[in-house]
C-alpha cells in the first residue's frame, strides 16, 4: 500500500458517520453530497480515496461519485488548508467593494481564485452571492459569515487567523477551522446553535421604525 | 395528405404536423411521428432507444396555442396537436439556427481531421440548417487532447456537444455507470473516475451513437474517410445472438464493424468483441492447402492437395469422426453433415468442440432440433419470469443481457441459478439461487416454492453450454418447465452451434430436428439425399465418447473444421488421437494443434469471403453475402463438394443451394425421443466455477490489443468466508488434477463451496492448466504454490 | 404603508430561535390548531389565503399543495428549498438564523396538509449559521414531541431532514434541488412529470420557499381575513423585503404586498448621502431592472409584471449613480456563466460566449455589431433553455439596454472603470490608499 494510501484512508468512525447519515434518507444515495462533506471534514478536501469510500458504502461507481463531486464548488480537491477565506464579488458585493476586499486578501494571502495561499494555511475563493447582499461587502471565513468587511478589516481579519487568535462570525460563533465547518455541513448539526449572536442591526431595521412608532 | 396508422382508434390520436393531418398512437413523440412522414428534425441528444432528456434543444418545434418553441424528441403529441417545424414555423426555424449556432460556437471545426468527418450528424446539420459564417471570435474551450476512457474508446473533449447519449447509453442500456458527465457548465465534459476507466463490454456503442467526432475508437482513429470505404452488411460469428453488423472495408481491408440496426435482434447495438475482433479475419491465415510428406508440411497445388485428400478419406469409408466446430456457418455444418452421411457413410459427427454430455444430445434432439423462433427477444421483454440455468448472457450473449436488461426496466424478474452472483447477475437485479457448481440438477428439484409459483406461461428458462457439465441440470430443467408452463430456450455461446444443431452436424440427428433413430424420419431423409435408407449411417457417437474413440485408435480418418483442442476438457486425448490416425483431414484458416499434426490443411473462407447464415439462439436464421465478392478462398461446403466429387460422389457446395436444399428437408414433426432423467451427481468438497468472458483469449481475438485491454482482470473469486478461512492472502492458488493456477483473489459472492476463474483469460486457461473443468473437485490455498 | 412585521415580529427577542422563546410569543399554538382540523382544510384556507410562493416565480401555494394526489397509496415528502442563492436574495437565510421554528412549525403544519411524513429542508452548503439554527429548532422540537411519531396525539408522523448543499446556485431550481436532494448532480429534470405527482423518488411533492413555509403558521392562527387584510387581490398578504445596495440603511423591512419601492427606500433611509438613484431590481438578478421612474409602482406580482418585471425574491437591490451597468450586467452574467449546470445548449453556450462578450465591452472594446449580437443571442436563449436559469441569464442585458444602452455604446471605446471609477461606488472610504 502506497504512503497516499495510507494517508488517505477513510477512517472507520467516518465509516460509521457515512452510515448514519445513509440511514437518514429513503434512498441512501441522497447522502451523497453530505458524506463528500464528511470527507472533507476528515481529510481537508476530496480524495480518490474519499470518493472510493462513498462509492462503496452507496454501492455506485466511483465514476457516479466523481460526476457527483465536481459539479458543486464546494468540494475541493486539494488540500484547503486551516481556513477557507471566501470574498463575495458578485454584482452587489463586488461593485460595493468586494473587488478591493478580494484584491487585498488575494495579496496577503499570495493566493489566487481557488487555490491555497503561499503558506498552505488558507484557502481563496471568489465566491458567489451569499444571500447576504444586505451586509455588503461580504466575506466568509470557514463559510461563517463576515459581514460589512472593508479591505482593512479583511486583512485584520486574516492576520488574526494566521496567528491563532479567536475571532467571532459577526453573525455566528468563533471561527473553527474549515474541517470543523465541514463537519458541520455533513452532519447538518453542531452544538454551536447556542453560541454567537445570528441577528443583528441591520435584521431588525425594519422592526426597530415598527416598534418606534415612526412610520408613515 | 393523411397518414393512418392501423392501431386501435382507442389508442391512437390525430395530429397535424406541417399541415399533415397524422393518426399516430398514443404516446408518439414528435420527433417520431414528423420522421414517418419525412421530416427531419434536427437532433443530438435524441436517440430512439434511449430515455428522451431534451438537453440539446435542436429540435424545438412550435406548438400551436404553446407561447415557447418546444423539443419535439421529448414532447408527446396529444390529440388535436397542430405542430409546426422548421418547415411551416418562423419560430421553430429560428430557435434550431440558434441552438446550431450556440453548437458550434465552441466546436472545434477540425472536420478535416476529424474522424467523424463525412458521417458526423452535426457537420451534416450545421450544413443544412446553420449559418456559414460564425459570429462567434472568442476563445474557444480547449482541453488537452485527447483521452482515452478506456483502452478501446478515446474521447477528444473539445467536440462534445453535451448531448449525454454516451454516458445515458452506459447507465441506461448497459447499465455500466463508469462513464459519466464531469464538471458543469461550459466545463462539463464526459469523463470516467480517477484511476477507473470506462468498464464496459459495450463501450464502443459510445463511439457509434456519438453525433460528433469526440468519441472515437483507438483501432480505427485516423484510419480512413468514411467516403472511402464500402460497407456491407453481416452477421457477427462471434457468438449466438446473431446480431446484424455493418462491415466497412477498404481495399480488401476491414477498417471497422458497425452495429446494424435491427429492431428484433440487436437493436442499434453490439458488444465490443462483435465489434472490435476482427483483425483475425486478415492476419495469419493459411494461405494454401498442405499436405505432409516425410513427417513435414509442404504447400500443395488444389488438385494435388484434394488427390491426396480424397484418397486418404476413401480407404478410410465408415471409419471417419468428423468434427466440426461451433462456428461454421449454418450451410457449412449442413455440408459437413451430409459428406459425413453420404461421402463418408459416418454417423461418428458432432459439432460441440466443448464440454459436453449425452444429457444434453438428448435434450437438443428433444427440445431444441426443429423448433425456431418459438422464443424470441420480444418474448424476453415481456416474461415474467427469467431463470438463467448455466448461462452468464453478458459473457455468453451479450445481446441477451441487453434484452434482459430492457425487460428487467419493464418489470421481467430474473433468477440466476449458479456458484456466481456475477457482475452481470447485478445489472440485471437478479435474484441468485445458489448452487455450488455441478449442484445446478439438486437445487432446480428443490426451489423455493415462491420461485417456482411465479413461474408461468409467459416465463423463460435459459439454459447455456455449461448445463451439459452439470449432471441432472438439463432433465431437472425440461421437469421445471413441464411442471410450471415455463417455456425453454437454449442459449449456445458459438455462432454456429444452433444451425450445425439444425443442419444434423451430431450424431444420431439428421437435419431439420428428424431422429436418425426413426425410420420415418430416415427415409425422409434419404430420399432427399437420394441414398438408400439402409446406406444412411446411424450409431454414431458424439462429446466425450467420440474423442475417446478417436484416442484409441477406433477410426481410420478424421476431418475436422474449426478445431481448437484447448476449447475441450479432453483436448489432449485429441491431439493423441489425431496424431496416431492414419489419415487428417483439416479444413482451417488458422494453424492450430491439429493442423500441426493434419495429414492435408485446406485453407477455408473467413466470414467476410463468403456467404452464408448463422443461427441464433433464437433459432433465427441471419444470412449475409461475402464482403469480398471477388476473394479466392473457398468456402468449407466449397472443399467439401471438390473433396465429393474427387471422391465420386455429387455435393453442391454453392450456398444458395444448399440452403435451399436444408429448407425442402423441412423440420420434423413427429415424436421426439425423451430426455431420459440423469441423476444429480455434485462432486464433493470444493468444485471449479467457470466459464468462457466475452473478452478473454479467443482465437477470434487475437491481433487486436485495444481489445484484450479491456478485457476483466484475471483473478480467482472466492466468498468472504473462504478468504477468511485461509486468512485473508492476496494470492490464491487453485490446484487440479493437471496443476496449479495462482492469481490474485477477489472476494465476490460465490457459493460457499466453489471457486470461480475464468476459463480461457490470460494466465487462466482451466482445461491446460488444472486439467479439469466446470464442477469438477479443485483444491483451494492461499499464497502461490 | 406602514411596515407589518409578521415573520420578523419578535427578531429582537435573543431567544426566539429557542422553542421557549418561540413558544413564548405564540409559536405552535398554529400547530394545535391544525392538527386538530381536516388536512383538506388547511389546504383550503391556504388556497383562500391566496399566499404566493416567496421563492420567486409566485405561484399560488394552496393550489401547489392540491396537486398532490391523495390516497395513492405511495409516501408524499415536502422538500424546502433554502438554497436561496439568487443574488440580491437575501431573506430566507435571515428567517432561518432568526426564526427558525417559524419554518419548523411551517413544515409540521404543511406535512400534515399534504400528508407526507417525511420532510426535508435543503439548505445551500456555504451557510453553516443557518444550517445549526434550523437543525437547533429541529432539535428542540422533536425533544418536545413536536415531530417524530404521533405528534401531540394527533396520530400524525413526521421526520424532518435538514440537508446541506454544496454550492450550486441551480439547486434552486426545483427539479435540479430533487435530483441533488437525491445524490446525483443538480441538473433540472424534465418535466412532465412534475414533483406533485413523481417528485423526490418519484413520489408526490410538494417544494416550497422557506418564506412561504413560515408564513402557514401565522395564516393559520390568525385566519384567511387577517392575511388578505394586507396587500392586494392579487397579492395577499405580507412580504420580508430585503433591501441591499446604496441606501443608507440596507436590512430587512417586513411589509405588506403593495408598498412601493419609494416607501421602502424611506424606511432604509434613503440613498447615501449626494448618490442618485441609478436603477434597482426588485427581487433578485434574474428579473429586469427599474429606474427611479419606478418608484411609485406597488410591490406586487401583477404591478411588476405589468411594469415588465417580476417581484421575484422581493429583495430590491439599489444601485446609486457610481455604478456602470455595463460592469453590473457582466457580473451578473459571470455568475450565470458559472452557475449553468451544463444541461442544455442554449444556457451552457450561450452565458459562455455572452459573457465573453460582455468581458469586451467591460474592458472598452465591444463594437456597435456587438451589441447587436448581444441582443440576438439572448433571444437565442430566452425560452428555449432547459429551464428559467437559461431566461433569468438572457434577462440582464436586454433590461439594461432599455434604459442606459449608451453605456454600451461608450464601452465601445471606454472601459467601464474608465466611466465609472470603481472606487466610487465602494461603501467604505479609503480603499484608494
């Protein structure tokens, strides 16, 4: 067996998770798209290994696990790193000023679109819109949401992660590690629900002239 | 103008297409019912035989009363419907230009390199309904060039239209989802997994239905222009689903063989060996008759070959053993069985160089001899009961699993009685009933009453060559399908073995299904053949008795046709016994063991330089004409009628006649000998699974490399609980009474007691290496010997 | 008009993605309400309601539920689709993180109408923050017995599913979202069949907008005459806006169906401070966009239509006059160029080849020709797509072009930035630095 081989193996307790999760639909196959998760979750990105092991639990080729795999952007197929930095330039964010957010980090990370930054840690992404267009320009770390970021605060941001330091989703809990998030995905669940706070201002815009009094 | 189709006015609806007015039956898709009365709508991704998907969007018609054009290939005409084409609708003439300008806006335009050049659907469309400038200057995708999806199929990316025929014709039809559309959007592209190539023994379908060139195929990639070859149409020998084939030659080469359509055997499509095999047909022929003289062999002149031929066959008159393998064509095996009863007054003929048994002469002479087309594909599509007995279709007949496949979607349940639940076993969701190999007799007597309750009218029991090596399996069967009404079919694996069966080439059975054993049926026969009834042989011996007559010496002369020792179990006692005849007679266009050890090797016709048919399993009688018109070669029955007439006697060898001559002869209809019960008789201990794969090392394969790389790895498959029991190696060692084979193993679901290998792959050839065969007592161990 | 939050009534309470704190405004007293009713009447009293589909295309949701054939002996599934990734979208991912039991008791209610027992929330990969609130409330619930077996007594089963994408904007397309729900690529399905009648495994379903979903609880408690006191005929009922881009105060406004986008800009303070109104789409990039000229239209379904838009999302982005539509619309098509599935020719080809194009003009060298080719391969893909991905990419261009067509034209010659400098437009100041 080759070092690649054993580096990649697909563990048994993710065995047993796919499992769970193959348990949860009518037809095992509709856990496909989180158990590619799950590999993500365990091995950074999605092996050959990791799509031999959905194939077998799901009895399906890996050939219908790989034209499964590569038509979602999420799943990558090298190694992400410890944090996946997106930056949204869709139309609204990016005329906003996502294109300078993205330029920036794109420069500090010494990264390009989908790729890993020099060090290996970081992972960037022109991303998509985030149905976030109300907090622009938006940036996610780990696919948490950084909301209003200006070039600034973006390099704030990444500074912070690179050295280790908490940092909090502006609408959600501290940041994790981009495995961590996947898990998340994959499971669909975590025990972070209680922590953070997911509404803010500008959710409560409209509510807080209702409550004034100071409509029309 | 009104067209009517003469359905039940219940299930038909009326329509107007382009002013036509149409009834057509319920159901009918546009694109279909505009093609019956000449219209052509423009089409990719539509394919008559598989699921409408509507995702190339070159057919879009205009519907009245429907505000957006719509694709004809996916839209059921309902009644009152006034459709509109390119031809009466702005609309739809509009949308098809832009779809075919969109096509192209990426295509490549490399028609001049293209192998598809010249018979490519969108070069023939872009001409008729595009425009001739483009308007596109972009940049076009690029992708490197090109890739291979498995050995035989190589795919160029930058050509695909997307239109998914290729990767729909994997999973639909093949059911081999190893093909697959990769990526999305401008990036989609068809593509296999990582390390995994398109694993397929119908992959070349994929190059075949593809409307551009971006699916080739490696063995004939830059071979030829389309406009520079012949084409002709045939029948493929390779096996016995008789699937029509085109066979495209240029200067006395084949380039390439296509599938026909034809709707009641093969539909649109072959197996890659139909296909891909025929480098034999040019490559090591025996170019001129021989004849040995001091121990050697020497070329001979015709008439010096056919002297010497016919005067070593006379002195041996009543003494010859004829064999004539399973793959000459059905007027061949009729000459050989005539020339054995009338030239050589011998009964001693059979044409299964195989395993074989007494069991199953008696079965063919009872149920098979004289019984055509009482069972065929469309049965299969509308059984409701399938029970495979000894027969692995997609190995065995190909075109039967496809069938099996499309009756299975449509609700047919198959049950595979066996040692192996196979690959094939899985495509088609059949229900296995295990039977450790050489137990297939004990566990038919003892179904499980749900089975055998299923079982009616309208279910089929398929027997395959490898029942003649299980005792009891064949009587176990007929009592299975007298007792249920489950009509039987026997699915040979050779080409030629149904029409030798029907044209008398065994003992003990005239042509037509008539008993040499009657004398009704004797006379009949001898009047046709203008000899005394008291002239015609009987007594002969066949299988297993009748190599071990030719061992020991018990006849005089032997003739044989198309005969590979290593295709017996006995093979060795064959080779012993033709070389210490006095005289052989071979009839080849290969060397082979025997002609190494002939007394005379005439040179024979390949398909391609004759005419002649082939019987399917079906009892479907497939005629083809020589591709080559002009060759020299002779046919088998061509010899035979020299060898006849330098012999005295008169033998038509024209095979025009001669079919006419097996068709006046008639079919037999009066009592049919019984098939008397043969015991189940399992070995003990672990036995041998076995059988032939569609791509292994067959002589008809041989020259064509693309091919044999696609063929399944050689391994030894064992059940889980075995490679516990010998702890998990990654070698197993299957020991007979001739030797050893060490491959590596596979764990697959195999009854408990037997092991299975394949019986004539790469360094897995059952009968010269273990010295036994299917059911026979084999040792197991892990590691190499 | 007054803004009427419903949905959002109680987003300032931090415990209202609890069970507690929904519970404590009323949350599930909807629940025992129809689990004690006919299935069939909830149908009908959301028929009545008249409550459009907030997902986009607005169709009217009862009628969408009576389509499933009843006592057919096969299971019936509701699927959600919370794959909101339409950009300028950006309602139903706050719903979820803020009032996730509202969905959750939306989707009781609804299973039981339709008589599925099994329900699935698909919700697009890359928001993690509403995934763990949804499967939170699910949590909650099925701990209180809310869902699992024999709901409240009621006799009623019912399992629910949260599902994560995994970045695919076409998942939003319902077919496409069944087929990925299944396992296999996010491409649309064709149609006939349609989902009521062989959806999710082929078997009745029912694919509603999360924000519709969180609307059946308050219609239900609160009664068919008390939703069609807001909005029109037309368009009953109340909508969560959100309203993104130059204004002063972007976030969500809650109200009824009818309100304009004058009003709306009001409630969001304006524009900022010296920006001109440019133009605005009222819900979601695939829908054409407006101008300042538009401002008074109501905000509903039949208004924008007739204004020859659609309500969409109804999440208004506005653009102030720092911004070039040559840039916007590329983007936009930039995103439809990376979202198309692939399927079908005139969407795959058509938003590559458009958006090269397009790229041109950006950059100052599109030609007079151009624009006319532009023009026509958007018809060659309006309509004859696979499905609405293809019209909503053949949307932008010809909208822009109605109004600011002489942008076009100067990128003939000058760069978009060279028209509009970038920077100008950006929210935050010193980018320049």
């Amino acid at each position: 067996m080759s070092q690649r081989n054993e580096q990649h193996v697909i563990s048994e307790a993710t065995r047993l998770k796919m499992r769970e999760l193959a348990g949860r639909y009518p037809n095992p196959r509709s856990a496909l798209l989180p158990m590619l998760h799950l590999v993500q979750a365990e091995q950074d990105e999605v092996t050959t290994e990791g799509m031999a092991a959905c194939a077998e639990e799901l009895d399906i080729t890996s050939a219908e696990v790989t034209a499964v795999a590569t038509f979602y952007t999420m799943y990558k197929y090298s190694p992400v790193g410890r944090h996946h930095i997106g930056v949204c330039i869709n139309t609204l964010c990016g005329l906003l000023g996502g294109d300078a957010v993205y330029e920036r980090v794109a420069e500090r990370l010494g990264a390009s679109h989908n790729g890993p930054s020099t060090d290996g840690n970081f992972w960037l992404e022109r991303i998509e819109c985030q149905a976030a267009c109300t907090h622009a320009p938006v940036m996610t770390v780990d696919w948490e949401f950084m909301d209003d970021v200006t070039p600034q605060s973006a390099i704030a941001l990444i500074d912070k992660l690179a050295s280790g330091e908490e940092v909090w989703s502006t609408r959600g809990p501290m940041i994790r590690d981009f495995q961590a998030t996947e898990h998340t995905l994959a499971m669909a669940e975590d025990d972070l629900a209680t922590i953070g706070n997911c509404v803010d201002e500008k959710m409560l815009a409209g509510l807080k002239i209702a409550k004034s009094g100071a409509q029309q | 103008m009104t067209i009517t189709n003469h359905t039940e006015k219940v299930d038909s609806v009326s329509v107007v297409i382009d002013g036509v007015e149409m009834e057509v039956p319920k159901g009918t898709l546009v694109i279909r019912a505009a093609e019956q009365i000449g219209i052509e709508i423009p089409r990719f991704c539509d394919h008559p035989l598989l699921v409408p998907v509507a995702n190339c969007r070159a057919c879009l018609i205009e519907i009245d009363g429907v505000p957006k054009p719509q694709p004809a290939c996916a839209q059921v005409l309902s009644e009152g419907m006034n459709v509109r084409t390119q031809r009466s609708s702005e609309m739809a003439r509009v949308a098809q230009e832009g779809v075919m300008e969109f096509l192209l806006a990426n295509h490549p335009l490399d028609c001049a390199i293209c192998d598809k050049g010249g018979e490519c659907p969108l070069q023939n469309q872009a001409m008729s309904s595009g425009h001739s400038e483009s308007r596109f200057d972009g940049e076009k995708r690029r992708f490197p060039k090109p890739i291979n999806v498995n050995a035989e199929v190589l795919l160029d990316r930058e050509r695909c239209v997307s239109c998914a025929r290729c990767t729909r014709f994997a999973d639909e039809i093949a059911g081999d989802a190893s093909l697959e559309l990769l990526e999305r959007g401008a990036q989609q592209q068809v593509g296999t997994a990582n390390d995994e190539p398109f694993d397929s023994y119908f992959s070349g379908n994929v190059v075949q239905i593809c409307p551009v060139g971006a699916l080739t195929s490696a063995s004939y990639r830059f071979r030829s222009r389309p406009f520079d070859l012949v084409s002709v149409p045939t029948t493929c020998e390779h096996c016995a689903s008789g699937c029509s084939l085109r066979t495209d030659h240029r200067r006395g080469t084949v380039t390439r063989r296509l599938a026909w359509d034809d709707p009641e055997v093969n539909e649109e499509w072959s197996c890659d060996k139909g296909r891909f095999a025929f480098a034999y047909l040019t490559s090591g022929r025996i170019d001129s008759p021989l004849i040995r003289e001091n121990g050697e062999l020497r070329s001979a002149s015709w008439p010096e070959a056919m002297h010497f031929a016919a005067a070593g066959l006379a002195a041996a008159a009543g003494s010859t053993a004829v064999l004539v393998g399973g793959r000459a064509t059905s007027e061949d095996a009729y000459a050989y069985s005539k020339f054995s009863r009338v030239v050589l007054g011998s009964d001693n003929i059979d044409f299964r160089a195989r395993a074989t048994s007494t069991e199953e002469v008696e079965f063919l002479a009872a149920h098979v001899a004289g019984k055509q087309l009482e069972l065929t594909y469309v049965d299969v599509e509308s059984a409701s009961q399938v029970v495979l007995v000894g027969c692995e279709p997609e190995d065995e007949s190909p075109i039967l699993f496809l069938r099996l496949r499309k009756g299975v979607k449509k609700g047919v349940r198959v049950h595979t009685v066996g040692p192996l639940y196979s690959l094939g076993s899985e495509k088609l969701s059949a229900h296995w009933i295990q039977a450790k190999a050489g137990s297939e007799a004990q566990v038919l007597a003892s179904l499980d009453s749900e089975v055998v309750n299923a079982l009616d009218g309208t279910s089929i029991i398929f027997v395959g060559e490898r029942a003649a090596t299980s005792p009891g399996s064949l009587s176990a069967v007929v009592e299975l399908g007298a007792k249920t009404g489950a009509r039987i079919a026997w699915v040979p694996r050779r080409a030629g073995e149904r029409g030798a069966l029907e044209a008398g080439a065994l003992a003990g059975l005239l042509p037509g299904g008539h008993p040499n054993t009657d004398s009704t049926a004797r006379a009949h026969v001898a009047r046709a053949w203008n000899v005394e009834v008291d002239a015609l042989p009987s007594g002969g011996l066949t299988g297993t008795e009748l190599i071990t007559a030719i061992a020991s010496g018990t006849f005089t002369a032997v003739l044989t046709a198309g005969i590979d020792p290593g295709d017996l179990p006995n093979g060795n006692e064959l080779i012993a016994g033709i070389e210490s005849a006095d005289f052989v007679v071979a009839l080849e266009n290969h060397h082979s063991e025997i002609t190494q050890r002939a007394s005379v090797v005439f040179p024979v016709a390949v398909v391609t330089e004759k005419s002649g048919s082939f019987m399917n399993w079906e009892g479907r009688s497939k005629s083809f004409s020589a591709a080559f018109r002009d060759a020299l070669t002779l046919s088998d029955a061509g010899v035979l009628s020299m060898l006849a007439s330098a012999m005295g006697t008169q033998l038509d060898g024209d095979t025009r006649e001669l079919r006419k001559e097996l068709t006046a002869l008639g079919t037999w209809m009066g009592p049919r000998p019984q098939v008397k019960r043969v015991a189940a008789n399992p070995t003990a201990g672990i036995t041998l699974a076995t059988w032939r794969l569609l791509i292994d090392s067959g002589v008809l394969q041989e020259g064509e490399p693309h091919l044999a790389a696609t063929a399944r790895p050689s391994v030894v498959t064992i059940s889980s609980a075995m490679f516990d029991q010998l702890n998990q190696p990654e070698l197993i060692t299957v020991t007979g009474p001739n030797g050893s084979i060490t491959l590596p193993v596979h764990v697959g679901e195999v009854e408990g007691d037997s092991v299975w290998l394949a019986m004539n792959s790469p360094d897995s050839h059952i009968y010269q290496q273990l010295g036994c065969g299917y059911g026979e007592s084999v040792t197991v161990q892990g590691g190499a010997a | 008009m007054k803004l009427t939050p419903v949905i959002t009534q109680h987003w300032d309470d931090p415990t209202l993605y609890t069970l507690d704190g929904y519970k404590s405004h009323g949350g599930y007293e909807a629940l025992t309400k129809a689990l004690k009713s006919d299935p069939d009447s909830i149908i009908t009293t959301i028929k009545d309601s008249g409550l459009r589909g907030r997902g986009g295309a607005g169709f009217p949701t009862g009628l969408k539920w009576s389509f499933v054939p009843q006592n057919d002996g096969k299971p019936h599934y509701l699927v959600v689709n919370a794959d909101e990734s339409e950009p300028g979208a950006c309602k139903d991912i706050p719903i979820m993180m803020a009032n996730p039991h509202a969905l959750v008791e939306g989707v009781i209610i609804t299973s039981f109408a339709i008589r599925a027992n099994h329900a699935f929330i698909y919700i697009r990969g890359e928001v993690p923050a509403a995934i763990r609130k949804v499967a939170y409330a699910i949590k909650q619930a099925r701990e209180a017995g809310l869902l699992g077996k024999n709901i409240h007594g009621s006799g009623f089963d019912l399992e629910v599913t949260v599902h994560s994408g995994a970045g695919a904007y076409i998942c939003g397309e319902e077919t496409a979202l069944l087929d990925s729900l299944e396992g296999y690529r996010g491409q649309p399905r064709l149609k006939p069949p349609f989902p009521a009648v062989a959806g999710l495994y082929s078997s009745p379903t029912v694919i509603n907008n999360v924000e519709t979903i969180a609307n059946i609880p308050y219609i239900i408690n609160r009664g068919v005459e008390w939703f069609r006191q807001f909005g029109t005929e037309k368009s009953p009922g109340f909508k969560v806006f959100a309203v993104s881009g130059h204004v002063q105060r972007p976030g969500i406004y809650e109200a009824p169906l009818g309100i304009t986008m004058r009003e709306l800009l009001d409630y969001a303070g304006g524009m900022r401070p010296g920006a001109e109104l440019k133009f605005w789409i009222p819900g979601g990039s695939s829908v054409p966009m407006l101008t300042a000229d538009h401002l008074d239209l109501p905000l509903t379904y039949e208004a924008m239509a007739e204004a020859g838009t659609m309500l969409g999302t109804g999440t208004p982005m506005v653009f102030d006059h720092t911004v070039s539509v040559v840039k916007a619309v590329t983007r936009w098509l930039e995103f439809y160029k990376h979202e198309s599935c692939g399927k079908c020719t005139p969407c795959r080809e058509g938003t590559y080849w458009i958006t090269g194009v397009l790229e041109k003009f950006e950059h100052g060298h599109g030609t007079e020709n151009e624009m006319e080719t532009l023009t026509t391969l958007c018809g060659q893909i309006a309509g004859r797509s696979f499905c609405a991905l293809g019209d909503a990419a053949a949307t932008p261009y010809p909208a822009a072009m109605k109004y600011f067509s002489h942008e076009f034209t100067a990128a003939t010659h000058t760069s978009a930035d060279e028209q509009f400098d970038p920077i100008a437009s950006y929210v935050f100041s010193g980018a320049r630095a």
